[in-house]
C-alpha cells in the first residue's frame, strides 16, 4: 500500500484532505515541523513502514481500526464478536506485542498491556501508518511485533475553513453519525493557528434477523460509541509550534444485552491529552491519559472499577550536521512518566510507579546508503528492560529515471514491561515476572517502477525472524498464573504489490498482500510440553492474503476489497482451529456538489458472499450487510 | 492350459473385482453393521476449556488404541460449541448436554447412537446450562438445567428454582419442565424414582416420581447433596460435605455416614464404583500455592467402617474417572493444560497401568456402549 498518495488523492475530492485537490501526502515535501511527528520510521531503517493512504482512511470513517487494518495488513486480529474486543497479533506475536502509538505516545492500557482495536475509531485520527517488526529502541515497550502509529495532522497548506457532517444508515438498525469544524489560517507573517474540533457516535444494534448462521449461534450485542478530539496548533515563522491534542473514547459494550440476569457490559473511557512544543530542533512533550475500564454482569450499578492515569514528559533534541556528502541526524531524548493505577483485582491499595527512558537515535543519510543505529534504556521500578539496541541500513541498488531497487536489513532487540495486571493482579498476578525480550531480524527488497506517465508499480519483499524469550504466558496448567515460561520464534515473509494505471479520464489501481507467518513455542518446560513444541501459535493464521482493487471516472469511484485468511488454531497442540475464510467488501461512491456545498455518497457491502465464519468464542459472525454514508462539507479553503 | 490358466484367473479377477464393488456398495447401505461406526466402545466426554466452547466427544473403538477425534463434527461437519457437561443414551439416541459461554446458546444435541449423526437440538428456552441426564423410560430423559446463570457477587448465580427438563424422544421435544431445587445437578435412577442432587446450596436430596413427573418428599442429607450410585448391597450412596451418606432407597432413611480422608486441605471428587459395586473409587485433590492441583486416585469397600484415604490406590491425579462396568478397567481423564489435548490412562482393575490414549480438551467423563 505503499503507492504515492498524491495519484490517490488527486482522484477523489472528499472531506479535509481531498476537498481542494491538493495532498496531504506524507510522501509530500512537508516543513520540517510536520515530519517531527514520525520520529520511529525515521530512525527506523531497513525496517518496513506501511502508509495507509488518506482515500483508503475515508472509505473506512465511519469504521474501526480493525476493519481498515484487517483489509490493508497482514496483521491478525482475534475478534470475539461484532463491536465486542478485538487484539491484535503482528507477525505471530501476542496482543501484547503491538506499540499503539497516537501522536507519538502509546496509548496501550497499561492494565492489560493491549489496545482493544474495536474502541479505537478511523475518525480518531487524521493520519494512519504501521511499522513492521521491533522498533523498541525508538517506541519503548510493546515494540515487539510491530507499531501502528495514529497522528494528527494540522494541514497548513490548506487555509480555510471546513465545516463537515457525516451520518450512516446500516442494516441490523446500526447507525453513526459525526460533525466537525477543521480550520487553517492564513500563512500570516508572524503566527498562523490552525485547528480541529471534531466528534462522533455510533449506535450499533446489532439488531440480526436470524439467531444463528450455518447452525452457528449470532452472540448479540449492543455497542455505543462516543468520541471527542480538539487539536489546536500555533506555529510562527521561526518554526517554533505549541500544539494540543484531546482525544477522549468512550466505548460502551453490551452483550446478550436482553437478559437482565446475564447480560455483560464493558465500557471503557480513555482521556487522552498532549501537549507538543517544537523547534527545528527541539521537542517537548507532556501528556496525561486516564484509561477506565467498567465491567459489571446483570446488575450494572455497582460495576467492576479500573482506572490508571499516567502523567507523560518527554525531551528530545535533534543535531543535525551537514556533511559534504552526507547528512548525520543524532536525536537524544528522555522520557519520564508517572502512573497512578487503582484496580479492584489489585487490592485496595492505589498502586504507583515511574518510569523513565534514555535514548539516543542515529541516522545516516550518505548517497545510495541510509543508516541508522539507536540505543534505548529503560528503568522500571523493579523491572528494569535490557538495554535495547538496533541497527538498519538501506542501500539503493538501483536507481534509473523511472525505477529504483532498494535493499533493506535491520537487527533490533525488543522488549515488553510487564503489564499492571500480569504483576499486580491479586490472584493470578506475579510480582517476580520479568520483562520479555525480543530479538527480530529483517531483509527486504522494495522496488519502485514507473514506466511511462499512465503506470506506476511499487513491490516490496521482506523476510524476518523474531525470537521473544521469557515470553509471559497465562498457565492453564497453573490455574492461568502468570510466567515466564516460553521461548517464542516467528518468522515468515510478506510481499505486496500495487500497480496503478492512470489516464486523464480513468484511473484505476490494484494492491495485492501476501502474509506467511510461522510462530512457534519452542522450549520444553514440562512433559506435557512435547505435545506443543514446534506448534503454530494459537490465532495466528500460516497464510494471510489481502487484495484490493478499483476503478475512478470523474467523482465515481469503485472499490473492492478481498482478504483471505487461513485456518486459526485455538489449542496450543493445533488439535482445533477455527476455519479459514475469505471476506469481500464492496464499496461504491460519488459525489454531488449544491452550491458550495459537496455531499459524498458511499454505498457498501459488507460480507458479499454471506461468508459463515466466526469468532474466537466460535458464534458465527454477521452476515451480508449494507451501508449508505452520506458526508456533508462546506468547504471555504482555497482551492 | 496356460491360456486357460489366463482365461479362468482373468475371470477370477473380475468375480473378485465385482465383489468389491458389491462389498462397497453394501458399506453405503445404511443396514449394514460396518456403517454404524461408534456402535460400540467408549466415548470419552473432552469438557473443553469454557470460554473456547470447544468440547468435544473422542470414540475409543472396543478393542485398540485408535482414537477418533471429535466425532460429532466429523459426521455433522460443525463444532459442538459449548463445554461438553455429559453424555447419555436412550432407546438408540444420544444426548448431548452443551453449555456455551453465552447465556441462550445452551443446548442439548441429539444424535443417533450408533452413526452420531444429528437427529435434532433442544435450545434454550428449553435448555439453560444443562448438568445432568438420566434415562427414565423408554423414549424418557431427564435433562437437570440449572436454568440462567447470573453472578456469585450479584446472587444470582443459581437461579431459584432450577428445573429438569423432560425430554420426549419420540418427538425430540422438551414436554415439561420439573420445578426443582436451586442449582440442580447429578441424577440418578433407581426404580421409578430420580434422585437429583444440587449444587446450589440446599440440604436435601430432591426424589422424582417418572411415572407422574412430579416432585416427591426430598431426604435431608447435608450441604450441596448429590447421589453417587447404589451398590451391591443395594444401598444408595450420597455425597456431601467431605461424607458419602448411605441411604435406604425404601425407607429413605440415612443408615451411615462415612467421612472421607482425614486432610481437610483435600476435597474427594469423582466417586465410581467398581465394576462389581463392590468397592468405591475417588480422587482426592488439593490446589499448592502456586494454584497447581495435585491429587491421587483413593479406593474404599462399600462395607469398610471408616475412609483414612492416606494409602493411594494409583498415584495420580485424574480430571476424569469411571470403570467400565463390564471388564471392571478404570478409565482415568488426564488433563496437562486446558489448551492442548489430555490423555485417558487405562488400568486394570488391580491398578496396573494397560495403556495411554491421547483424547482431546479436559476429558472428563466417560461413557461404556
């Protein structure tokens, strides 16, 4: 998915990004101040970076995380129902094993160590991007498998104002709706602000016509959906910007809402908040996030209470020096974060901790090679990480007017703090555990061909191998206590390919993914253990295979999206799985323009081929179903 | 003669090839014996682990160690969906008893004994958290359901009352609900009469009319009662609270009561008798710190005077138990983790080790045929 931006964007006129033809491409020149934002794939060479492309973004607006990373990546997601949790697992690693960065800062809940994907909506968020393997040394914890990084944009070259309104109308009597001002002003001479209030809410029935699908049962549930963001930015000309970021999820779950004595609710609140201060070469961040998860069975007044808040400082400064051929960016920082956590399953006792991190990111721009070397060190009370390094290089083998071949490798060391649950939880918590690390190597190839105006090809080959030690692993054995008990290896390859054809009427485009995951356990440490060994790990399908294509004629355009998934085994000996499936949405959109007001209209469906497939609570999961979103946007930026 | 030799084995060939055409054809003939595969053997009951709703039913044939794995899927081509609480059957029927993690997917699957194939589903509201099933009569099955299942914190984990559901096999239908006592669980037949334990906290021992389907004067026994079996004496044996109650299936009247083992940090479970009836096998299991749970396999006479339990009978820890009644082998579950397949160890009657069977999630019930 990595094709420029720009030839998508230049196709479609929609909301925010789109509506004035321009880009906000991140492939694009963009002032320095923007590309501060991305300080992991920066410092993160050899490494494969993902950009999902803002068309792609808007298509899914009205949808989460999971649906737009499940039909764009390989990454496997373990769902357990429509709106109900969703984990991730990045090349055959655990949900604890994925960094959620959102404008730098990972918001995983620091209870479980995870993000639930199915609280986190597209509309959160203005740009979207996943980095492939361990990247600890410039994310922190968490890093193993691989990081999705959620920014904010402010988009200063588009001034104006732009007032949008979305609604969506679903079967099962699910429906969304959102609203928003996004403003810029002019580039003045001395500061410029620019900013964004937006909100959502989704009401999710879940209303089926049918109580189960191919003899499986359709669990119900019920979800409700709210969310808020206020991005404001203040830059002048010195290049100094004072940004603030709110984002406040609000994800209110319901299942088997019907019953009174059974039903079960989840409702978690986030409260994020950052504040960025910038110059061209310093960067000050300070941040507080409130994560509250709210669980209660039949009765809901007296629910199950968890709430940790963090407070966030981090330092960074970068130096650049400009050598005759060659450019060296050395970037050193320092972060500090305060937790404060209180959690019924702990105790009554509040429970707090520091954390702190040091490091110091290299990167080497000399001709045909890119390099980089960082260092990271992180000190936990009692749980202090190894020393985490890593090293990647680029080198462009081959560069024509109209292609390049670029070789890629990196070694990086990982690591994972232990979560609050897996060493405070009462029970089955345990205080002695260690961090886990990783050890992940990768190699790839990317190519980039455009051989005449109309078609452009981009492919990209990478292999790797991730080797997680002291891997923590809820024993059944030991009623689900935790340990570190397991020697983990994934390792696999991943190819894509995306080729675009362009002419001045048509354009048309077509992306194609392919997943080989192989991830094992592979120390004995009981008799039993033999059985396991070598096995592939629980919920991580072997072969993964996405595919997507289009077709645009002026304001139309037509969308398909495939993905394939093989078998998931749901016992560590592989004696059960869950089948494999295949998906295919269809996605359908135009636009109309009244006065000056534009309405975009999008029609999709979801499932075409009523797959039965199911969740890892083995209930079949919904069915074919269809979707109209109608965006509304009064647009004074200039075009 | 050569050529005849030729000609006649030529003719021969074909005789025999015709053979295994008619031989094959007779397999696919639905009255052929060789098309009723699970006919005879054992069927090891896999629970599960609950939240994966991954039981299963393994078949042991008669006589080997080849194992067939999740039969009810491989002739339904679909799961079970829920934890596998029981196995029984009736008048050439198998029941099923299905709990699911999700309150209205609860079921009791009905199949054809001999071929497994599904004949019907009995589905909530008919069937909520099923526990137990005992035939009655002829085409009459009790099916004891707790009924819905809220929270311990909240009270309302044991709904009041719970039921038995009368299932009609002629018509695969729920006729009647029995109102019964909260958390109902293990039933038992003796004569016309179903006794019915509970796990919900009552102190008698509920008796079923099955000619009249009604409730009839329960037994005081003690905490949680729940009938075991009745012995070669002809005497009913109850567990509760750490004490096996030997009660008078006539008079009702409580002649003895045995305490078992001496540890009060073990909990006995799993009580079968031998294929003679004349002994009582148990497991006595506690949990280490670490939540580990260790245990070993205890045997008593149902005439002895007292239960010492300190001398195990095998040294092991079984998560399922029962004795074939016809050869007198004890059965013995494994489970090494509810994420990977147990084992069933097979022993004689003496406590000798025969053999090893892989099974699949927890096997933790086991059913002769």
């Amino acid at each position: 998915m990595r094709f420029r931006d720009g030839i998508f964007l230049s196709l479609l006129v929609c909301s925010f990004s789109v509506a004035h033809g321009q880009t906000s491409g991140t492939d694009q020149t963009l002032p320095a101040v923007t590309v501060r934002g991305t300080t992991p794939e920066r410092f993160s060479v050899g490494q494969k970076t993902q950009r999902i492309d803002s068309v792609t973004l808007e298509q899914f607006r009205f949808q989460n995380l999971t649906d737009v990373l499940t039909y764009t990546t390989p990454i496997a997601f373990k769902i357990y129902g429509s709106g109900q949790l969703a984990t991730s697992s990045f090349r055959g690693t655990s949900s604890n094993h994925t960094a959620v960065l959102w404008n730098g800062i990972n918001i995983n809940q620091p209870t479980l160590g995870q993000t639930d994907f199915s609280t986190l909506p597209v509309a959160g968020f203005d740009q979207l991007a996943v980095q492939y393997g361990s990247s600890a040394s410039c994310v922190g914890s968490d890093a193993v498998g691989g990081s999705i990084l959620l920014m904010s944009n402010p988009k200063w070259q588009q001034p104006g104002l732009l007032v949008s309104a979305g609604q969506k109308l679903a079967s099962f009597r699910n429906f969304a709706t959102q609203g928003g001002v996004r403003f810029v002003s002019p580039a003045g001479k001395t500061w410029q602000i620019a900013g964004k209030t937006f909100f959502y809410t989704t009401n999710s029935n879940n209303d089926f016509p049918y109580r189960e699908r191919g003899n499986y049962f359709v669990e119900r549930s019920i979800t409700k959906q709210k969310g808020f963001i206020q991005d404001l930015y203040f830059r002048n000309q010195k290049n100094q910007q004072l940004s603030v970021n709110f984002w406040l999820t609000d994800n209110d779950l319901t299942v088997t809402p019907f019953d009174t004595t059974v039903r079960e609710r989840t409702r978690s609140q986030s409260y994020r908040f950052l504040t960025t201060y910038e110059t061209s070469t310093l960067t000050l961040r300070l941040g507080w996030i409130r994560d509250i998860i709210d669980y209660a069975r039949g009765n809901f007044t007296n629910p199950s209470h968890s709430q940790t808040d963090r407070l966030i400082s981090r330092i960074e400064n970068e130096f650049k020096y400009q050598l005759k051929t060659s450019q060296v960016s050395l970037r050193i920082g320092g972060e500090w974060s305060h937790y404060n956590t209180q959690v019924d399953g702990y105790g009554d006792q509040l429970i707090q901790e520091d954390r702190a991190d040091l490091f110091a990111l290299a990167r080497l721009d000399l001709n045909r090679w890119l390099l980089s070397a960082n260092i990271r060190q992180a000190f936990v009370t009692r749980f202090d990480p190894p020393v985490t390094p890593t090293v990647g290089a680029e080198y462009l083998i081959l560069k024509t007017a109209t292609s390049n071949l670029t070789a890629k490798g990196s070694v990086a060391r990982s690591y994972r703090v232990p979560t609050l649950n897996e060493r405070y939880w009462k029970v089955l918590g345990n205080p002695n555990i260690r961090p886990e690390n990783g050890f992940n190597l990768e190699a790839g190839l990317s190519e980039r061909w455009l051989p005449n105006e109309r078609f452009s090809i981009s492919t990209e080959a990478t292999v790797f191998r991730n080797r997680i030690d002291d891997w923590s692993y809820w024993n059944p054995e030991y009623g689900y206590r935790v340990e570190n008990l397991q020697l983990v290896v994934a390792r696999g390859l991943e190819w894509n390919g995306v080729l675009n054809y362009t002419t001045p009427r048509w354009q048309s485009g077509l992306t194609l993914g392919y997943a080989l995951t192989r991830s094992s356990q592979e120390r004995v440490y009981n008799v039993y253990a033999q059985d396991i060994i070598g096995k592939q790990l629980v919920y991580v399908p072997k072969h993964s295979r996405r595919f997507s294509a289009y077709v645009a004629h002026g304001k139309n355009r037509f969308t398909i999206l495939n993905q394939i998934n093989s078998r998931q085994y749901i016992t560590f000996d592989n004696i059960q799985f869950l089948r494999g499936f295949m998906l295919t949405n269809l996605l359908l959109e135009t636009q109309i323009k009244l006065g000056s007001i534009e309405t975009r209209i999008q029609g999709q469906v979801t499932n075409l081929f009523n797959t039965v497939y199911f969740n890892v609570k083995r209930n079949a999961m919904p069915g074919r179903s269809f979707s109209v979103q109608l965006i509304c946007n009064l647009n004074t930026t200039k075009q | 003669m050569k050529k005849t030799k030729t000609a006649s084995s030529v003719r021969l060939k074909l005789a025999l090839g015709l053979l295994v055409v008619l031989n094959w054809s007779c397999n696919n003939n639905p009255d052929d014996p060789a098309a009723v595969p699970y006919g005879s053997g054992v069927l090891v009951v896999n629970s599960g682990n609950f939240t994966d709703n991954n039981g299963t039913i393994t078949y042991f044939p008669p006589t080997g160690t080849t194992a067939s794995y999740d039969i009810f899927n491989q002739v339904n081509q679909r799961s079970l969906t829920g934890s596998v609480q029981g196995y029984t059957e009736s008048d050439g029927k198998g029941l099923i008893l299905v709990d699911n993690t999700t309150a209205g997917q609860d079921k009791v699957e009905i199949v054809d004994a001999n071929t497994f194939k599904s004949l019907a589903t009995l589905k909530s509201p008919d069937i909520e958290n099923p526990r137990s099933a005992v035939r009655v009569s002829a085409n009459k099955v009790y099916v004891s359901c707790w009924d819905v299942s809220g929270d311990y914190t909240n009270g309302t984990f044991y709904k009041d009352p719970g039921y038995v559901a009368v299932v009609d096999l002629s018509t695969n239908t729920v006729t009647k609900k029995i109102p019964a006592v909260k958390g109902v669980e293990s039933l038992l037949l003796v004569g016309s009469e179903v006794f019915a334990g509970s796990a919900g906290g009552v102190t008698k021992l509920s008796v079923i009319d099955v000619t009249t389907d009604q409730l009839k004067t329960g037994i005081e026994i003690g905490s949680n009662p729940n009938p075991v079996a009745v012995d070669a004496n002809g005497k009913l044996w109850v567990y509760s609270a750490g004490e096996l109650v030997r009660v008078n299936t006539q008079s009702k009247v409580v002649e003895n009561r045995l305490k078992i083992g001496t540890d009060k940090s073990k909990s006995p479970s799993k009580f079968r008798l031998s294929a003679d009836k004349k002994y009582f096998y148990f497991v006595s299991s506690y949990y280490d710190a670490n939540y580990k749970e260790f245990g070993d396999l205890y045997r008593f006479s149902v005439n002895d005077s007292s239960v010492p339990a300190t001398t195990p009978f095998i040294k092991r820890l079984f998560s399922g138990l029962d004795v074939d009644p016809k050869s007198g082998i004890i059965y013995g579950g494994v489970t090494p983790s509810y994420k990977q397949a147990g084992y069933v160890l097979r022993y004689q009657s003496s406590g000798t080790l025969i053999d090893s069977v892989k099974a699949e999630i927890a096997p933790s019930a086991f059913y002769f045929k």
